[in-house]
C-alpha cells in the first residue's frame, strides 16, 4: 500500500509512468471523487503530455498518441456503461500490445477484466490524503512497488 | 445569400439543418437518441455511432425536402469535425465529405464548440463581436472572449469535470435518470436549495477557473447518508452550480481586458432555467446586454453547425476532404494548459 497526499500526485505519477510498458493495462478503481482522473492526468503529464487531459466521463475514450506523449495510451472512464458487453464494441483491445490502457471503473467490464490488468484501488485517508492499494498480476512482478 | 447545410453527430444527437446567411433556418431535423440511450444512464458511444450511421442519410433527405431544396441549391456542407465522442463524429463528418465530395461543393469543419459559441449569432442579427462567452455543455465549461470567427481566447475552463457532467452524474447518484440536466432542474423545483450543505468549489478564488469534482463527491456523500430527501439534494447541487458559475462570471468581467458587446450563454446547461435567470441577473448587474439562444438553440442541433460553417464560409475557409475528426479539439489552441486539480495555470 502507498499513502500519498494530493500535492505528491505528481511524483507517483512519475514513479508509475517509468515503470509502464506497452500491453500494459491499469485499472483505477475508488468512489466518485477519490482522484482516479487525477491520477490518470499525473501519469499522462509523467509521459509527456503537456496540453489537456479532459475529463473521459464524456467521451469515454480519450486517445493519446506520441508525439504527445512517449507511449500510446487509451484514456477509459466506464462509469457510464452497465452493461458489460458493451465494452466488447469499444475496441479498448484492438491494438492491446502496443498501447497503455488506463481504465477507470475496471470492475464495469465484470468477467471482461484482462488477468493481466493491474489494479490500484484509492481510498480517502483524509480529505487531502489517498491509500492506494495494488492487485498486482504476474507481468507487474518486480515492477510494482513502481520505484 | 449562401445556403449551408449543417451536420452535427458529436454526443447523442443526430441533426441537421439547412441555414442561410440572412438567418433563415429553412429546415431543422434532429433524431434524438435519449430513448436508445435511457436502459444506459448515459450515451455509450458504439450505441452513438451506430444509431447516427443508421439515421444520418435520411436526415439529410428530410431536411431537404422540408426546405424544398435539392442538394445542387446548397453552397456549402458543413460537418462537426470534433470534439466529442469519435464514433459519432466519424459518422457525421464522412457524411459530409461525402456530400461535399459527390455534390462537388465546399466542406467546412465545425468545431462544435465554435457552434455553440456563434449560436447566440444566428437568432441575434444585433450581437457584435467581441463578446463575454459562458459556454457550459456535457463535456464542457469555459469562459471564452469571442473576438471574430475563428478568433476565440479562452479566459478559464473546468479544472475537472465539466457542469453538465456534474449534473449527469448527480441525476445518476439520485436515481433521476437521463438526460441528467432536466431530470435534476424538475427534481429541484420540488426541493429546498438550502436543505443540504454542499460546496461551492473555488468560489472567490483569485484563480479565474471552475472546478465541480468536490461538488459531486459531497452529493455523493449527501445521497449516501440517508439525511436528506432526493428533491432537496437537487435542489442544494442546482444552487451550488449557480452560485459557482455566477461568481465565476463576475470574475472575469471584472477583469477583462475588452469592452464585451454582451455577456453570452450557449451549451446545454444554457437550457437551464435557474441559471439562466441568474446569469442575466449577473448581466445586468454590470449593466451589460444578456443573450442567450433559445432552448432548441442550446442542446446540440445542426442549425448551430450550418451557422457556423456559414460564418466561416463568408471568411473564405473551408478544408480539405482528407481531414481528420478529432476527439479533442480545444478551440483556444494557445490557452495556457489547466491539467487538472490542484495545477494553477
């Protein structure tokens, strides 16, 4: 597990973004306003971004390609799907092994969820303080903790 | 006097519209897609992008023949090129090359932003650049010095979520369904905007952005608590967005750096009666001309991007029919970057 305060966001997405690769996919998972775009808007400044990362809960897929930033990354928000076979027509897989999918509300693809998906759970320890708690699968072994 | 067919397929709407440059709306269709949408509480994009390719074609038939026009008549097709949900913009701008291409006439790119920033133009043949814009939408909330066509400076943006996102997500919490900014505008008309403590997130900050991220987690916490009735969450979340987006706006008219012609509202939350009210108050507080489209005007609709497209065809622009649709778009492409909560730009 690692606390952070909210005014740290921007070195543990330095620490996560170093240790990405392509295929990988991270799930964000925590209440409403626990600081999953936050911290998908840290890692993707971490890879390079310098514009804007809008708020995916509108597209849904926010697309990042290099130059902008080092590695393609799918931006996802699933809050709004319900129905998890909806997730099948998204194409978040289509070019899975050569691009970082960063996918808020994981659990909304139910039994869809990649075996290889690290997850990172944020929880509130206070208002301005988060614990971030790691499912870590095989291929993130001896990468996670992120250094 | 020019002809411009207008696209629009960026969220849930599918429309189109034919508009003249003397302000005639010759025809307007729109195929809303909230009934596909309702079982889902939001607009999924495959959904989105299906139901467009499935009602784009007949749309633009009807929208002719409502006009008693044949595509030849037409000056110039233009299509939203973005942002927005990219299934759904694909759908409408290859549509638009497709018509541009085989009728052999101009295609113009609309930002969709751009249309709803020049909408207020169209019914207000009085509205004179430069103006004060509020531009709040689903996906959207910016204050914007609209200077000409084309020529927009972004004054301050969301640094999170966007109002109307805030208002989709409320109505999910509270069960209230979709869309989420009538169904919260109805459940508050039955609440107390005081019943429930929620925060007005930056107001009186001497930065000049917005912010609603810490507004939905409260509704959220409020909704969890079991104290308070759903109409009064409503109403306390409805006020707390006017209050933020009224102090917000004085803000920047107190420090603008131009003679504003009009304080401006577009986008769907426009169509919001409390805030509008509250805007125009603001308005005339400053003493200031308070113009926002009508309701129709302010949802998404083609007649918007047929304008604008106008607009820009009278300004001698038009694109190339290998354009891309992009799903974002920021329409002040030199604005300082405001990455998220907590970076001060």
């Amino acid at each position: 597990m690692i606390e952070y305060g909210l005014d740290e966001i921007g070195l543990l997405g330095k620490r996560i973004a170093r240790s990405l690769q392509p295929g990988d996919v991270v799930g964000l998972t925590g209440s409403l306003g626990a600081g999953k775009t936050t911290l998908a808007r840290a890692i993707l400044a971490a890879l390079g971004l310098e514009g804007e990362a809008p708020s995916p809960s509108f597209a849904i897929v926010q697309p990042y390609a290099p130059p902008e930033v080092t590695l393609p990354v799918l931006h996802v928000d699933l809050y709004r799907i319900e129905d998890a076979a909806e997730i099948d027509e998204l194409g978040l897989f289509d070019d899975s092994a050569h691009q970082v999918l960063l996918i808020e509300w994981p659990e909304r693809m139910g039994q869809r969820v990649p075996a290889e998906m690290l997850n990172l759970t944020i929880d509130f320890a206070d208002e301005a303080r988060r614990r971030l708690t790691a499912t870590v699968p095989p291929a993130w072994e001896g990468r996670w903790p992120p250094q | 006097m020019t002809i411009i067919l207008g696209i629009e397929s960026s969220c849930d709407e599918t429309a189109v519209a034919l508009v003249t440059s003397e302000r005639e709306i010759l025809s307007h269709k729109l195929a809303t897609q909230e009934d596909a949408h309702r079982p889902y509480g939001g607009v999924v994009p495959e959904i989105a992008a299906r139901a467009h390719a499935e009602k784009i074609a007949p749309l633009v038939e009807a929208a002719l023949a409502d006009a008693g026009l044949a595509l030849a008549e037409v000056d110039a097709i233009a299509a939203t090129a973005g942002p927005g949900l990219i299934g759904g913009v694909m759908v409408g701008l290859v549509t638009g090359k497709a018509l541009a291409h085989g009728a052999g006439k101009p295609l113009v790119a609309v930002n969709h932003l751009e249309g709803h920033a020049l909408s207020a133009r169209l019914t207000d043949p009085d509205l004179q650049f430069p103006y004060l814009l509020l531009l709040v939408s689903g996906g959207h909330c910016q204050l914007l010095a609209v200077e000409g066509v084309g020529r927009y400076r972004r004054l301050a943006t969301t640094i999170d979520d966007a109002a109307g996102e805030a208002f989709d997500k409320t109505a999910k919490l509270l069960g209230l369904g979709f869309p989420g900014g009538p169904a919260v505008e109805a459940a508050a008309r039955e609440g107390d905007p005081t019943a429930v403590p929620l925060p007005r997130p930056l107001l009186g900050s001497p930065e000049p952005h917005f912010s609603f991220a810490g507004l939905k987690s409260a509704v959220m916490r409020a909704a969890q608590s079991g104290d308070y009735q759903t109409n009064d969450i409503a109403a306390s979340f409805q006020q707390a967005v006017v209050d933020c987006l009224v102090d917000r706006t004085d803000k920047a008219l107190k420090g603008l750096d131009f003679a504003p012609s009009a304080l401006v509202m577009a986008g769907g939350v426009a169509a919001n009666a409390i805030i509008r009210t509250a805007l125009q108050r603001l308005s005339a507080d400053h003493g200031l001309a308070f113009v926002a489209p009508p309701l129709w005007l302010c949802t998404d609709n083609g007649a918007m991007i047929a304008w604008a497209g106008g607009e820009r065809f009278a300004a001698g622009l038009t694109d190339p029919l290998d354009i891309a649709a992009r799903p974002r778009w920021p329409l002040d492409t030199a604005a300082d970057s405001v990455r998220g909560a907590g970076v001060k730009a």
